[in-house]
C-alpha cells in the first residue's frame, strides 16, 4: 500500500482504514441513470469525497476541520443534486468527529454536522416518496450518537497512550535519582577515605629508606584503612537492592506465556547462600535466554534448572525449538562445545556475547549446545547425580556455571 515514501493511510491505522472505501460504491452506484456532465461531475464529487477521507487520516488542526467540513458540504451536494439516500455517507463524517478529544471542538463539529444531515434530507425532499423521510430519520440519530461512542474510544486509548509515557518517564527518572544516589554515597563515602590512602602511600614511600618502623606502621594503618572502606562498599552494596532469581523466573514466565511457550522450572530459585552479585547476573542470564528463546526458537516448551554445591551454582535452560539455528562451535573449542555467535547475527544483540562477556567477569562459564548432542553425551557417560535438565530430542540447552565465593576471615573477623 505504500509506493517510495509515500503511505495511503498511517502504518499505526493498520488495515481498517481500507475497509471503509468498500461504501463508496454505493454512491457510485446511485449515478447509474446520470448521463453526460452530470455523470462526470457526480464521479468527480465521489472522487474528492474519497480523497477528503484519506487526507483526514493524515491531517490534523485545521487542515483536519477543513476537510471534515468539505466532506459534509460533498455529502450535500451528492444529495441534494443525485440521489437522497447519499445521506448515509454522512457516517463518514460522523467516524471523524470522534476524533475530537476536547470538547468543545466536539460539540462544535457535531452540530454542524447535525445540521449539514438536515439540510442533506432537506434538500432532497423533492426525490423522497412515501415512508421515505420516516426510513432515514432514525439513522440520522445513530449518526449523531456514534461521534459520543468513538470519542470516549479514543480519549481512552490516549489516556492509555500518556500513562505508558508517564510510566516511562517515571522508570528513567528513578533510575536517575538512583544513579545519583549511588554516585553521591560513593563519593561521601569513598572519597575521604582513598584520599588517605593515597596519602598515607606516598608516605610510606618517603619513609620505607629514612624510618623503615615507621613506615611499616603507616603500612599498617593503610590495611586497616582499606579494610574499612571495603566495609563501607558491602554496606553501600547492601541497601542496593538485588533482583532475585525468584523475581527473574516469575518474569520469564509471563514473557513466555505470552509468547505461547510453557516454562517447567525445576530447583530451588531462592539461593540463599549466593551472594547478591550472583543473583543479579543469573537473573541478567535468564532474561537474555527467555529473549532468545521467545525471539528465533520457535519453541513450545522451556525448562529452567537451577542446581547448586559448595562450590558453583548451575543454571540449565533448555528449550525444544529448532535448535542452534545461527549459531556456531567457537573454533578452538570442539570437544566442550562452547558455542558463540553466528555470522548472520554477529552483534552482541541475541544477548549470548553479552551473557559470556558478564559471566567471565565471576570465572562464569557459558555452554551452549544442541539439546540432542548433549543427551547423546548423557546416555554415554551416565556417570552423573545431578538431575536432567528436561528430555528434548532436539532444541537448544544453555548451561552456565558461576562459581560460589568462599569467605575467609582473618584474625581480626573481618571477611576478607
């Protein structure tokens, strides 16, 4: 429908606004018996009637009451001039009235459009027999109650429209107030504090030749200094708060119910012994898989497994959609199949260049392979206690290892 840059109706419209030039037909049809000038000035005011209908869908201020108001004075003339029963084109006008959201433009424009139906009805009276006035009298009334009904449909959706943006603006300016949060609490509390430790190391350097007791004493107090300000990042860390794993299932599980795809979800999602760091980058995992999954798996069925030890935490999400599809074995690496990204989508975008990019930072690990390939290896080992993360012949499986830190304390108590 579209030719270059130019659009018959706005995309947003979809197909509806050509549906109704299905009804111009009707007063091309009422021509029939018309002859010479008349027939060709009656194809005519059609024709211009069809391109006001066009034009109300592209124009708005008073281009728009402009040819709002030349298709009432068309529907008159096609009347007044042709055939009474023009008078239903009149639902044209009647459509775009309820596109005025304010009321007073609304009420101005209904009742011109009230009184260009009278006058409609009034100048062809001279073509009306018998019930005739009696037949369109009550289609005039659904012409002048329908503006009120498509009027409160569209402050509706406008409504809906500015609460989104509201929304919207809301989230990015919470996130502002808290970047802003973050960065004036690192610098009142980090700031005094590294300015001391600088000092206090280029003391120590002056000193380590001329007074070497001294200078281990300031050393000493450096450790002490540096052990202080990593409690005041843990509690600076602590009031930040964590997305929880639970939450990021919950959340895959809507994006994929919407997208038809039903998630099993096997394992313990509440991890209480997995430090918040961890948490968050599981939780980044999740949603950058569920993205893949809804986006090119085309997939009916999801399992997420979640298994953890003292040492790692293990998260399996498989899918049984078409399998790797663009992705291919990173070269280098064929025996433990990890996977990178393909040459048709090179981008970090699919999220698994920047699910490995956030794992590396915590010595994660990413695996990625073709669901059947990984059963194969399972029938041959059959060595693992660990459950299966599901029984798809064929799809995809992402498996992604983050190790769990081990605290240590020090004389003092401190971890370390």
């Amino acid at each position: 429908m579209a030719l270059g840059s130019f659009r018959l109706f706005p995309k947003k419209y979809g197909w509806f606004p050509y549906i109704w030039p299905i009804y111009l037909l009707l007063p091309l049809i009422n021509l029939r018996g018309e002859q010479g000038v008349k027939l060709l000035l009656g194809i005519g005011l059609v024709f211009l009637f069809a391109v006001t209908y066009r034009q109300l869908y592209v124009s708005r201020g008073i281009a728009f009451h402009s040819w709002l108001a030349l298709q009432m004075i068309l529907t008159i003339l096609l009347c007044a001039f042709y055939n009474p029963y023009n008078f239903f084109m009149g639902f044209f006008s009647s459509y775009f009235i309820g596109w005025y959201l304010e009321r007073r433009p609304f009420i101005t424009a209904l009742a011109g459009f009230a009184v260009a139906q009278l006058l409609s009805i009034a100048l062809s009276l001279h073509y009306l027999q018998g019930n005739d006035l009696l037949f369109l009298l009550p289609f005039l009334v659904i012409m002048l109650i329908t503006p009120n009904g498509s009027r409160s449909l569209n402050q509706r959706m406008q409504l809906e429209k500015d609460l989104g943006i509201a929304q919207e603006r809301i989230k990015e300016l919470v996130k502002r107030e808290e970047r802003l949060r973050i960065a004036r609490d690192l610098h009142d509390t980090l700031g005094h504090t590294l300015s001391l430790i600088t000092l206090k190391s280029q003391l120590v350097e002056k000193l380590i030749n001329k007074d070497p007791e001294r200078a281990k004493g300031e050393a000493r107090e450096i450790q002490r200094t540096s052990r202080a300000a990593l409690r005041q990042v843990r509690e600076l860390v602590s009031d930040m708060r964590a997305v929880t794993v639970t939450e990021a299932v919950a959340e895959a599980n809507e994006i994929l119910s919407a997208a038809d795809i039903m998630l099993q979800v096997q394992g313990s999602t509440q991890l209480p012994e997995v430090p918040d760091l961890s948490k968050n980058i599981i939780s980044l995992c999740i949603k950058e898989a569920v993205t893949n999954i809804v986006k090119h798996s085309e997939a009916k069925r999801c399992t997420i497994t979640i298994q953890t030890t003292p040492a790692e935490v293990r998260l399996t999400i498989e899918d049984d959609g078409i399998g790797l599809g663009g992705y291919t074995k990173a070269e280098g690496h064929p025996e433990d199949e990890q996977a990178r990204l393909g040459q048709a989508d090179p981008s970090p975008g699919n999220g698994l260049k920047g699910m490995a990019e956030r794992l590396s930072l915590m010595d994660g690990t990413l695996s990625v392979t073709q669901a059947s390939d990984h059963l194969a290896k399972e029938d041959a080992t059959a060595t693992t206690d660990a459950p299966s993360a599901g029984s798809f012949s064929h799809g995809t499986r992402l498996i992604i290892t983050i190790p769990l830190i081990i605290k240590e304390t020090n004389k003092e108590g401190e971890s370390v």
